[in-house]
C-alpha cells in the first residue's frame, strides 16, 4: 500500500481529467486527429478539473468534497474511455513505434515513475517544499483554500496546485511526487502532435518527443512538484489552438487553455496578450481571413480566458485587495494589498534581482541567446541544458517552413516570448514551452538536411541528435539515483531523510507525539511542510508577520491567545535562538542540535 496508494491516486486523477475534458469535445476543431483530441481533452480536464477543485475549496476542502468532484469527472469519463478500450488493438496496430526514439521516452518514464514513489527530501530552498505542497497540505488541515499567511507564495493562482491537494488526499503525500508522470506523458504527446502539425511523420513525432524529454532543463520542470512542465502544456496547447483557429467554438477553446494557463502560473498573462497579438497578425496578414471575423473570434476569446482564470484572480482581490498578488509594484498605485509590508516587497525584488539576472541584458547577450541557452543554461537559474539538436539543426527547420503559416505564427510567438523573458525573468524553466518548439524545428532541420545530403547529412545529423539524447540521459537518470533507491529501500529512506532533510529528527518526535497539537514555530527558515500538525509561525521568509509582531517577546506575550501546546525554536542565521534558556511558563521536552521543543505550561 505505501506505493500502490500514490500510483491509484494518480490513476483517479486522469481518469477524472479525462471525464471532464470530454466536455470540451465539441468545440475541438474537426480536422484535428485523434492525437490533437487526445491532447485537448486531456490537458483541458486536467485545467477544469484544477479550477472545479479550487472553487469547490473556497467554501469546503476535505477528503469528501474532493473525493466527490473526482468521481464526477470519473463517472463522466466512463463511456469514453470504455470506447477508447475496445479500439485500443486496432489504435495500436496503426501506430509505429521506432525503437530508439521509444526506448528514450520509456526509459525516462520509468525512471520517473520509480523515482516518483520516493517521499520528498530538502529544505526551504526546493520551492515544492517552501510553498508547491505546502499549500494543498495547509489547506487539507485547515478544511478550506486559503493562502498560507507564512509564505507569500502561496498566494500565486494554484490550478496545478489544487490537484496535488488531491492526490495527498486521496494517496497521501507521495502521490504528487508521482504527478510527474502524467506531467511528462502530457508533455510528449503534445510535442508529437505539434510536430505532426508541422509536417513530421510518425517516425519525426517520435524523435521530437524523446529530444524534449531528454532535456535536463525540461525534465527538472516536471519532477518532485514542479509544475512548469504541465504550464508549458497548456500554453502549447494554447499555441497550437491560436493558429488554427476558425469558428467561434474554436476560439472558445483557444480562450479556455489561455485562462487554464493563466490559472496555473501569472506567467501567462503576458503570453496570452502576446499570442492574441500573434494570432491577430497571423490570421489577417499571412492566411487572410476577413479581420472583422478575427477581431470577434478573438474577442470571445479573451472573455473564455478571463471567464476561466477569474475565480483564482477575484479571491485575490476580495479577500487580500489585489487580484495579482504579490503584486507588481505598478499596481501598487491602484490596488491596496492586505499585509503587504515594503520589508516584503523588498525581498521579492531583491529576490528577483539575484534569481533573473541570466547572462545579463542589452543586445548582443540577446542575440547569443541561443548558445548561452544551448551551453550555459545553469546562467538561467536552470538545471541542465537543453542539447545541441534545436541549436545545431533548427535554423534548417526554420528555413524549410518559412513559408509555413503555423510555422510562422510559432516563430512570431516564440520571438516575443522569449524578448519579454529576457526583459522580465530569466528563468530557464519559464520557457519550456520554447525548448519544445526548439526540438520541432530541429528535427525538420534534420529531415531537411538529411534529404538534401542524403548519406553526410545523415551521418552529422544522427550524430547532433544522438549528443543530444545521450547528454540528457547522462544527467537525468544519475540525478534519481537517490529516489531510485528510496522508492524501493524504505530503510535507505529514513536515513536519506534524516541526512537531507535539515530538523527531520525534529519534525519527527513533534509529528508522533499525539500530545501536541497546535505548534508556534519561531523560526522562519524552518519548513513547516515536514510538519503533520497544525502551526503557529509569526515571520515568514519573505518578512511576513502573521501576528502583526516583529520580536520573539513580543509574539511570547500573545502566547494564551494563541492556544498553542508547544513552542519550536531553532538558531537563526547569525547562529542564535529566539527564545533564552530557560523560558518561564515553558518546559523544554526535546532538544537536537540546534533545536528546541517546548512545552506551555
């Protein structure tokens, strides 16, 4: 049960997301294939389901709410996926599988299948421990979606988030490890169905797909709940719509995956303004289409999108004063955010200023983007490069598909996408979506050349790609060595969590004494994620003070108002406790290294 739980969990998860993307079936364009269906049912209900989860949350969320919408979206799914079921053979059949290609995305699967069973190790610098999982697990203490007032980040729009609520809810807390899965499985079948879009056979989605699977800096978005993967899923999804767009309903739809991107990550408000530009340009000036009919295609669109990412912006605003929040310091001139202090703003763009430099700005680091991205990717806040195949071969992809419409909406996309991260953020990470339309545009470069110098062409081509392949492969499968063996040690577990997991001791000793109950943390380095009972903690990390107090006598002369049991105090930075030796009317019970509990008398 300590594996199959997460693994069933996951399985109820998609066979919902399933169900509730059927919905959207009618508005799916009738010239996309099975494929493209595939693709937009299944990232569509994944994004519905999210929102459906987070609505639901606002009022209840516990193991009987979410168990309910699941199994909703399961009982939608139903007929479907019996139908899908009896033509599984004959699908087979038709599909090619060319083993090399397989074998890479196989292999990178069950390594993160089997690695995603482990429980996750680490401390407040893994942003899934500092606010990912921290959130659902909050929320499922507390019965109801609310940010965590200790971590400011946890204010973000959380439609990925709320589906590893349930996961932890229904699998516990290594099924959302196991998410990166689906994440990864998504990922794939949309890379194939963009480049059969562009023109590839079979043989070319295949490859495509094993290119992006195999990039360290894709891969790390995906894994130990890390949500950019799926965020680059829904955008590419969005991509794809934007520029096949023709009726109404499909500008609908085009509309519902810019909102589910916009409920996953705040990224995407500017890529949707963007890719509404591209679309408008692509639509009047390269394929021709009559502009008032864009203008009102697009026009429904936008109120799709907004009508999907609203529920996540409008809490915001209701209940904390800004719809974008942290916000922006632009809207600090419009908006009056609840508990926003300048010490907290001050971290965030100091935050910001260390994280986003990259490789700098101006103009010649933006046109060597390309190679710094290819060779230096870790200048990007990343892990891991992306291979030479979209450097080395993509400029041929380009060149054979310049007269390419899609091709053209992609590259005008990917062009502004990429100038407004440089201006903004440069975090590798952030731009998946564009590593991805890399590796389509690499392997038309390899068709291309291959076919122009059928026996050199082919040889160098095979060469990059094999590099490639090997180079991803060469980082990812010995960066899970470790979650390899903890997934099927739980020996090697307890020790590696005791090795890698700063006050696991600690954590541990407060989570199995049923003595204690609500617990003040004083210490805002701690990672309350590891604790499985509720908790007190006044400073946050980014200088949040959740009792409107900035000294420890000050929060100690709360402490009867606090109703708390017990009082964990650690050394800060500068190597002192918050609390003296001997505290009156506290009994100190445990003590480990730099660590103390006490207990209220």
């Amino acid at each position: 049960m300590r594996l199959l739980a997460p693994i069933a969990a996951n399985l109820l998860l998609v066979a919902s997301a399933i169900g509730y993307g059927g919905l959207l079936r009618r508005l799916i364009p009738e010239r996309f294939t099975d494929l493209d269906r595939l693709v937009i049912i299944l990232l569509g209900g994944s994004g519905i389901l999210g929102t459906i989860l987070f609505c639901v949350g606002q009022f209840w969320f516990a193991r009987t709410p979410i168990l309910t919408v699941l199994l909703l979206g399961v009982a939608l799914a139903v007929r479907p996926l019996l139908g899908a079921l009896r033509q599984f053979p004959a699908t087979v059949r038709k599909i090619s599988f060319p083993p090399i290609p397989v074998a890479v995305i196989s292999l990178v699967l069950i390594v993160t299948a089997v690695a995603g069973l482990a429980l996750l190790t680490g401390d407040m610098n893994n942003d899934s421990i500092a606010y990912h999982y921290l959130g659902p697990k909050v929320w499922l203490r507390n019965g109801v979606i609310r940010a965590v007032p200790d971590e400011l980040l946890t204010y973000f729009p959380v439609a990925v988030e709320t589906q590893y609520a349930a996961l932890m809810a229904t699998g516990g807390q290594r099924a959302p490890n196991f998410f990166a899965v689906f994440a990864l499985t998504a990922i794939i079948l949309t890379t194939a169905s963009l480049a059969m879009r562009l023109g590839t056979d079979a043989s070319g989605a295949w490859w495509a797909a094993a290119l992006v699977v195999a990039m360290p800096a894709v891969y790390t978005g995906a894994i130990i709940g890390f949500l950019d993967v799926l965020f680059a899923c829904f955008l590419l999804a969005a991509v794809r719509l934007a520029f096949d767009a023709e009726t109404l309903s499909h500008y609908a739809l085009f509309g519902i995956f810019c909102g589910i991107s916009m409920g996953t990550k705040e990224t995407a408000i500017v890529a949707w303004i963007l890719l509404v530009f591209c679309s408008l340009v692509i639509a009047i000036w390269v394929v021709r289409r009559a502009p008032a009919a864009v203008l009102k295609g697009l026009a429904v669109s936008c109120v799709a999108a907004m009508a999907l990412a609203s529920p996540f912006y409008l809490r915001n605003w209701i209940l904390y004063g800004c719809p974008i929040y942290p916000p922006p310091p632009v809207l600090l001139h419009f908006f009056h955010p609840k508990g926003m202090l300048p010490a907290m703003m001050h971290e965030l763009l100091k935050n910001m200023h260390d994280q986003d430099q990259g490789m700098g700005g101006g103009l010649v680091h933006f046109l060597l983007l390309p190679f710094n991205l290819t060779y230096h990717t870790s200048n990007f806040n990343g892990a891991g490069g992306i291979g030479l195949a979209p450097l080395a071969l993509g400029p041929f992809g380009i060149l054979a598909l310049r007269r390419n419409a899609f091709a053209k909406g992609l590259l005008l996309f990917a062009v502004l996408q990429i100038t407004a991260w440089f201006a903004t953020a440069q975090i590798s990470r952030y731009i998946i979506p564009l590593y991805v339309l890399g590796a389509l545009f690499g392997v038309v470069g390899w068709r291309t050349v291959a076919g122009v110098a059928p026996r050199l062409g082919r040889v160098l081509c095979a060469t990059v790609v094999a590099i490639s392949v090997l180079y991803g492969l060469g980082n990812i499968v010995p960066a899970r060595r470790g979650d390899l063996h903890a997934a099927i040690s739980s020996s090697y577990e307890q020790k590696r969590m005791l090795e890698q997991t700063p006050r696991a001791a600690t954590f541990a000793f407060l989570n199995r004494d049923p003595s204690i109950g609500n617990i003040l943390i004083l210490n805002d380095g701690i990672a309350a994620y590891f604790l499985d009972k509720p908790y007190i903690k006044p400073w946050g990390r980014w200088g949040e003070q959740t009792l409107g107090v900035a000294t420890a006598p000050q929060v100690m002369a709360l402490l009867p108002e606090l109703h708390v049991t017990h009082v964990l105090d650690a050394k800060d930075i500068h190597g002192a406790f918050r609390l003296p030796d001997h505290p009156p009317g506290l009994t100190l019970v445990f003590a480990h290294g730099d660590e103390r509990v006490y207990r209220v008398d």
